[in-house]
C-alpha cells in the first residue's frame, strides 16, 4: 500500500529550515519518551545545511538528550572527513562539533579508502546497532532531492536503486564521476518518519513530475522512497513548489 505523503509549503527557505529543526526536536521527544535512543540518518548536500545550524543553536539544542541521540548518515562522498564535499564534515561543522553528543553517538560513513570495503564496514555497523531486525528502524530519515530526482545518492538507473538485501552499498555519481556510498531504498523505507527537504527553483520542474506522478512515467529514486509502516513529510519552499 503506497503511503500517504503529507506536503508541507513555506514561504522561505529559512522557515522550511525552522520547521525541519522544529520536527526534528519534536521526533526526538517522542523517542526520548518512549525508547531509550533517538536514532537518526542525516542528510548531505546543502539544503540540510541550516537545520543543523539551528539545531545547534539555544532555541533547539536545549530540548535534545544529545546522549541519547545516534548520528548516522545516509550517504558519503568518497572524500576524506576534511574534504570540503564530505557530508560528514558539513555535518560536524554545523551540528555535531556543537552539541553535547558523545563521539560513539556518532557513525560516520568512511568515505576514504575502498568504497565497496566501506559499505561492508558501515553496513555491519548498522546490523550491530539494531541487532536482531531484518532491517534497520531509524527514527527519522532526512533526504533530500537533486535536479534528477536522485536522493541519498540513490541515483536514476544505478543498481544501487534495485538492490533489495544490501544495506548500505557503494556507487557512483554518474554526472560528477564521483564515488559515493549510500543506504538503500529499503533502509529508507523501513523508517518510522521519513522528511524531505526541498528548496529553490531548480528543483520546481522535477518535484512537479514527483508529486503528480503520470501513470506509466519512469520512477525516480525519490519515489522508491516511500514507509511500509512509517510517516513521508516533504518540506519545500514556495519556490520548490512553484510549478505545483
Ligand atoms: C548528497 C545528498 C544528495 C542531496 C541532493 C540535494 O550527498 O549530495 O545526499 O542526495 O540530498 O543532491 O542536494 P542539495 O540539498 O545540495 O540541493
């Protein structure tokens, strides 16, 4: 049964910001009331980017048990955690080197070195995490969207969409030629919440082909993404959303 998405429209960038790290805290009060961890994967790229920063910031930071918060990510440029296109690094930058959360808390994606020995290695991970599941239940995913409507770096056409017993594997960038590593679509899916965080015009035209989805049109990565028994949010901005 196809999830029901909820689409959410702000007039800025900056409130799609706001209300990201406003859910964000409140997923997390959730969790903190009910399990004894808040498991998260976050997203790269630039859109997340000013969530970060404001959950790093008095007004969101104070409402986290950041001891009880677990980082993942949900992919990784296969780049060194300096290296300016590291996920891993904006991420530290703008979040984690500012909130009290324990390095352990922290399971970043090994970008440098073997890419393919890297997903084994990160996917292990995970299976230790949440030993005993078939799959991983993160309490909250954050995605984004690319022009071509890739997500994580679940790219249109990669084997890496198909796979359906893998966690978490290696791939690559066609456009950029880029090596990357990313979880697979049903690690996404087995979520309890799922957001995705939309902004600008040159995401218009493809959001428009995503949210009104001909019957019959080829399926883009971001519409594999959708909860067997979780939540699907899109936070877009009034740009994003221009052509809906
Ligand atoms: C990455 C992301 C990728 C990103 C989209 C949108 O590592 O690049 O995981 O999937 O979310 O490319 O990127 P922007 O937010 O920069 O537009």
């Amino acid at each position: 049964m196809e999830c029901q998405s909820k689409v959410l429209v702000f007039e800025t960038s900056e409130q799609l910001a706001q209300a990201a790290a406003e859910r964000f805290v409140e997923c997390a009060l959730e969790c903190h009331a009910e399990l004894d961890r808040f498991s998260v994967a976050l997203a790269g790229g630039n859109t997340p980017r000013r969530v970060y920063e404001l959950l790093a910031t008095e007004r969101f930071k104070t409402r986290v048990e950041w001891p009880r918060v677990h980082l993942f990510f949900g992919d990784e440029r296969c780049v060194p955690p300096e290296h300016p296109d590291s996920n891993y690094l904006m991420a530290y930058e703008t979040l984690i080197s500012k909130v009290p959360i324990p390095a352990k808390n922290v399971h970043r994606i090994i970008g440098e070195g073997n890419a393919n020995e890297n997903a084994r290695v990160y996917e292990n991970q995970l299976r230790t995490f949440f030993a005993g599941l078939s799959w991983p239940r993160f309490d909250l995913v954050l995605l984004g969207m690319g022009e071509d409507g890739h997500t994580a770096s679940l790219f249109p056409n990669s084997s890496a969409l198909k796979e359906s017993a893998r966690w978490a594997v290696s791939t690559k960038n066609e456009a950029s030629g880029q090596d990357r590593i990313t979880l697979t679509a049903p690690v996404f899916n087995h979520a309890r919440q799922i957001m995705f965080l939309v902004a600008g015009k040159k995401k218009a035209q493809r959001l428009k082909e995503v949210l009104r989805r001909q019957p019959g049109s080829e399926q883009l990565p971001v519409q594999a993404i959708s909860p067997n028994d979780g939540t699907l949010e899109w936070l877009i901005d009034a740009e994003a959303a221009s052509l809906l």
